[in-house]
C-alpha cells in the first residue's frame, strides 16, 4: 500500500535535459512503514520524470482535436496554450483585456505569461505525460521555456495542413472564439510563418520533430500519430535519483 507523502515545487526533467529543479515539481511516494518492513535497498518510488511533447501547427491543423486522441490512448495531460490564455481571460485577470486583444490581433501574448499557466498546470497535476498544445509559437516562447524550464520536450509533434483547409476548418469550429474570423484568421497564418516555423526548423534540425501529413480524416491522422508514442517505454521513465 502507499500513500503520497510530498508534493513539492520540483519537476525532474527529462533524462537527455538540463535539470533545474526549482522551476518544477514531482511526487514521492512512501510505503507505510507499519505495514511494509523497510528493505534495506529502498522503500521509495521515486516519481517519474516529466515526458514533454509539444504540439504544433497552424491555426485549425488539427491540434486540439489529435492531442484527445493521445489523452485517451497514452494517458497524457493536455495543455492547450490557448485554451489557459482563454480561461485567464474569463477569469477577469489582471492580464485578460491585454490577452484577449492580443488574441484577437492573432498575436503573440508574452511568453512568460504563456509559461506561468503551463508551469501552473504542471505543477499542480500528478501525472508526468504533458502534451504542450500550441506552444511555443515563436522562437522567443521556446527560448524563455529553455530558461524558465531548463529543459527541452522530449519531442514534437508537427500537424501539416494546406491554408485553405485550415481557414475551412476554422470558420466551421463553432466554438464561439473571438479569433475564428477571417480577418484573425490571414493574420494568425502569416504569424504562424513568421513566427512558428521557425520553431518547426529548429526541432526537425535537432531531430525531435514528427511532421504529420494533416490532411486526412481524424482517424487516418491518429494512424500516423500512435507510432510517435507506442515506441516509448513510460513506465520505465522514472527519476535517476532517489528524491525523498
Ligand atoms: N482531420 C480533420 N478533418 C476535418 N476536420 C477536422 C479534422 N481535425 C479536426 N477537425 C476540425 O477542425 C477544427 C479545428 O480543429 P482543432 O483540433 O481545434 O485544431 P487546432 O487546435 O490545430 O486549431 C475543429 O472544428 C475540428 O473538429
Ligand atoms: N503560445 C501561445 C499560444 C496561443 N496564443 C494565443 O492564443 C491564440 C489561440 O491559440 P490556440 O492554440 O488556441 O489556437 P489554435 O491553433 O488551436 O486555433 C493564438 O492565436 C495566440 O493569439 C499565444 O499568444 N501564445
Ligand atoms: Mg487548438
């Protein structure tokens, strides 16, 4: 039997990452004492270390719509960049008018903003799967979460679709978004390759990047995205060093 003993403000980051323990979080867990003798090796488990996959692509590539396929599938944690930025809006935050006129511009809110709600997110949730939706968006995104962080995504998943399939898409979400108007829309494609794909570049050079053909229905593109994962062996992701 075990119990959570700790929670504290320490992530432990990917095997291949620079470690900075301050910015994150992790578990322990502890046997009861009472009712498991102590071995003499160890009685801890220690937590498994953060496994990060950021997910990217234009505005309607097909994002948000893949990430439910992986929740449901790998049992990884769902951030969607936008959809923070959105709820801190809705919460009348201090910063709401200036990310909801950001947004509606179809720019860039600044990162380190983006990267408190993430952290937050991170920080308070028990699983060690993140799928990072949306972010970065821009060199300036990746390089603050590399500082802030200290750490890079294990990998990245890319959603490649042609403009006029993502303005189709978008005009037809119906989620009531401020953004999903053809004036926003041609803005936040030029953003989009202005800004992130030179991201996309940075990650297909330092080989993390899967480039998914996103056209296609949702099922045709979820074959292409399993295989990113069912390589991976998350239960044996577990922290190089005994943390409580
Ligand atoms: N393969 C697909 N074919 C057609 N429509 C799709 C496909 N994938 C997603 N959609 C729809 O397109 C819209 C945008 O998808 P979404 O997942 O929100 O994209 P993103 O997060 O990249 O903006 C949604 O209405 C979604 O239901
Ligand atoms: N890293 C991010 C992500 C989103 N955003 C803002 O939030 C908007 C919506 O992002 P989103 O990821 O929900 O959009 P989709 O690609 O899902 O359509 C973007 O167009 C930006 O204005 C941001 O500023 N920084
Ligand atoms: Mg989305």
């Amino acid at each position: 039997m075990w119990r959570r003993v700790a929670s504290v403000s320490h992530l432990t980051f990917a095997h291949n990452s620079t470690v900075n323990k301050n910015a994150c979080t992790f578990k322990c867990w502890e046997a009861f004492t009472t009712e498991i003798p102590r071995k003499e090796k160890t009685t801890y488990q220690t937590a498994k270390t953060p496994f990060i996959t950021f997910v990217l692509g234009g505005p309607g590539s097909g994002k948000g719509t893949q990430c439910m396929k992986i929740v449901e599938n790998f049992g990884f944690t769902h951030l969607s960049a936008g959809d923070l930025l959105r709820r801190e809006i809705a919460s009348n935050s201090a910063d709401g008018i200036m990310i909801l006129n950001t947004i509606k511009e179809g720019k860039i809110v600044p990162s380190e903003l983006t990267i408190k709600l993430i952290q937050k997110e991170m920080e308070s949730s028990d699983n060690y799967k993140f799928l990072i939706d949306g972010f970065p968006r821009s060199e300036d995104n990746r390089k603050a979460f590399e500082q802030i962080f200290g750490a890079e995504p294990d990998n990245v998943l890319f959603f490649d679709c042609p403009e006029d399939e993502m303005v189709k898409r978008v005009l037809n979400r119906n989620q009531g978004r401020v953004d999903d108007n053809i004036d926003t829309i041609k803005k936040r494609l030029k953003v989009f390759t202005a800004l992130n794909l030179p991201v996309v570049n940075y990650y297909l050079e330092k080989g993390k990047l899967y480039k998914i053909n996103g056209v296609g229905t949702v099922d045709e593109i979820y074959k292409q995205v399993h295989p990113v994962f069912s390589t991976f062996n998350f239960e044996n992701q577990f922290c190089s060093e005994v943390l409580c």
